[in-house]
C-alpha cells in the first residue's frame, strides 16, 4: 500500500467536489437580477474519477521493502 498516493487521491477527489460545488453569483441590471453559474464544474467529474483511480493504484501498489 502506497500511502502517498492515497492521500494524493483523496485530495484530488475532494477538489473534485469542491469544484463542483462553486456557485459564482453576479449582479446583473443594478442589482434588481442576480445570476448563478458554476463555471468549475467541467473539471469536476476528471477530478473525482481520477482521484478514485489514485486511491486504487495507492492500495494495489506495495509498498517500499526494507
């Protein structure tokens, strides 16, 4: 078990998330008319898929022999 890669998967993973959850909120027409756009979240399926993959290769992978 690869521990490094592990963590690297788990931080990847939940940037993946976060990414996903962004909501930028602009004012629009002085302010009467706000508009939402998540502009994140393209990269957010990447992230999650290839934090998984890191996590997987992290447990497949043995670790240093001493």
């Amino acid at each position: 078990m690869n521990r490094i890669l592990i963590a690297i998967g788990i931080v990847v993973a939940i940037i993946g998330v976060i990414a996903g959850a962004v909501v930028i909120t602009t004012p629009q027409l002085f302010g009467l008319v706000n508009t939402e756009s998540t502009p994140y979240v393209q990269y957010m399926i990447p992230l999650i898929i290839s934090g998984i993959v890191l996590i997987i290769v992290g447990a497949v992978i043995p670790g240093k022999k001493t």
